[in-house]
C-alpha cells in the first residue's frame, strides 16, 4: 500500500529533508584531498546528535548482510555503488568521486539523499558522468506530478542515462519514504514491466535516486556484505532527493 501524506506530514518530512541538505552541503567543504571517508562519518554523526534526529541507515538490518549497519553514512568511492562502508584509512586522493549517502529520521519522520563528490579534478568522462546523472535525476523530478505514472520517472533516467552512452544499475532501486525509511513503491531507474505501474497522486513521496555506471550495469558485492560496486571496475555515481506530490507540481524535501 502506498501512504499519501498529510500537509502537516510533509512539513514534518521537510525538516528531516533540510537537515539531510545541510549536512551533505557540510561534507561536500570536508571531502577534499586527504580526507577520509570516517572524517566524513564523524561530522556527519555530529551534525545529527546536535540536531535531535535519529541516524537513518545506523542499526538498519538487510538478511543477506546478516548483520546490522554500523554507519550514518554510506560513503561509496569510484567503482563503489552504494553501501560503501566509512573507513579512517580510505583516502580520498585527487581523481577520486565519492558518492554519499545519508538520512535522518527527524520527529517520526525520515528524509533521505545521496551526491556524488569529485575529490579535486576530475577526468573529463568522470566529470560526464556525475552530469548526467545528475540530469537523470532533475529530469525525473519533473515527472513527479498528480496523474503521471510511475514508469514515467523509471523511463525518464533510464532513456537519458543510456542515450548518453552510460548504464542504470538494477538491483538497487529508489522507494517511498515517509515513517519508514523503505514504503512502497520501489522506484527503478528503469521501466520493470513485472512491477506494478501506479499513477501519482497528491501526498505520495518518492525517494529517487539514479545508481549509474559509467561501464556495464552488472554488480557484486564484496565480502563486507555491504559494499556493492560495478563488476567491471569502472566509475558509478549516484544522486537521490526526497520528492513530495503536489498539486502545485514536484516539491523537493531535501533541498532548499
């Protein structure tokens, strides 16, 4: 079932959205050339406990890992997807993206996002990737208004990701947010013809997030059980906001 919510409700989500903003505009000054990605950990930590809020991903528990997350923070770094785990001895060295996630849960409510950071300059096939990817997202954005359909925003990322030459990864997908961190629908960066195909409506929020690989779309996960990173070695990227149905049209939660 997915849970339309209240105008009080999506101001409640719009809290927990600005603090996510706040803090990811936060670790994007601290993710530079010699920093690691537990520095990123750290603040990110902070921010939340003087804040109020409750950690989003800290505690959550998937079978296949067998055990639960012990971070507040995804941070995924080059070839790494999502799930990347913190590590006071992972450098971030020029060239570099990395990619973070995070989410809170602020007065019962959660809010979610991802950027991907270039770590000083970038190749310039790099630098394309966070672009379009970047793009994906905005674009299906747009798409989030009463009376579209689902499959509007799957095949919006996946026809402008692979139009320009890169691949939508498809085993981890966006979803519904709202007292949980995980609601109904899964929201694909591509059109799953098995999934249902629900037309939008006022008060329903999606979390989109386009997982792109500059290569081919296949995925393994390392023995942490947590980290998933493209097969093939080559670079992903991944952006996500928090988007609330309105009748006025798209209302980003998770940036100002």
């Amino acid at each position: 079932m997915i849970v339309r919510k209240t105008a009080a409700e999506l101001e409640k989500m719009r809290r927990s959205g600005l603090l996510v903003w706040q803090i990811l505009q936060k670790l994007k000054e601290i993710a530079v050339e010699g920093a690691t990605t537990m520095d990123l950990e750290v603040a990110a930590a902070k921010m939340m406990a003087d804040a109020g809020a409750i950690p989003a991903f800290k505690g959550y528990y998937v079978p296949a890992a067998g055990e639960a997350f012990k971070f507040v923070l995804c941070t995924s770094v080059n070839s790494e997807i999502v799930h990347g785990m913190p590590n006071a001895k992972r450098v971030l060295k020029k060239g570099d993206i990395v990619s973070i996630d995070t989410g809170v849960k602020l007065d019962g409510y959660y809010g979610d996002s991802a950027i991907t950071v270039p770590i000083g300059e970038v190749s310039d096939e790099t630098q394309r990737l966070l672009q379009v990817t970047q793009e994906s997202l905005e674009m299906a954005i747009d798409r989030v208004r009463p009376g579209n359909r689902l499959f509007d925003i799957c095949e919006t990322v996946e026809q402008h990701v692979k139009a320009n030459g890169f691949s939508v990864v498809r085993e981890y997908v966006g979803h519904g947010i709202g007292t949980q961190l995980h609601e109904e629908p899964q929201v694909p960066n591509y059109v799953d013809r098995k999934n249902e195909n629900p037309r939008l409506k006022e008060g329903m929020v999606l979390a989109v997030e386009p997982m792109v690989n500059a290569g081919r779309p296949e995925v393994v996960v390392l023995k942490d059980k947590w980290t998933a990173v493209a097969k093939d070695g080559s670079n992903s990227a991944h952006f996500e906001h928090c988007i609330a149905v309105t009748g006025n049209g798209p209302w980003v939660l998770t940036r100002p």
